[in-house]
C-alpha cells in the first residue's frame, strides 16, 4: 500500500513540475504562448496541436 501511495505522490509531483514550468516560463518571457494558456508553444507542437491565438470578440 505504501508503494502505491508513493507512485501517486510522485506523479502528483510531475504534473505539478511540468505546470510551473509553464507558468513560470511563459510569463518570464523564456518560452513564447500565442494562445495564452500558459502552456508553451513548443509543448504544444510536440504534442501534436498547433497553437494559435485566440479570437478576441467584437461588439
């Protein structure tokens, strides 16, 4: 039981890693994030996806 405690908290921490590296990233000016998600653009290319700017409204 502990073992599966552990890999849990590991992975928890991995998600958490990979999402500051976004935010801290992209708003320090390191990585560039068109969109805005604070995902940066080459993750999202290596993912498959092709990031684009979001379409501001107009009234």
């Amino acid at each position: 039981m502990n073992e599966v405690v552990i890999v849990v908290l590991a992975i928890v921490a991995l998600v958490a890693a990979v999402i500051i590296y976004g935010v801290v990233s992209t708003t320090m000016g390191y990585e560039e994030d068109v969109n805005e998600n604070y995902i940066p653009d080459r993750l999202e290319r290596m993912l498959g996806k092709d990031p684009q700017k979001k379409n501001e409204k107009k009234p």
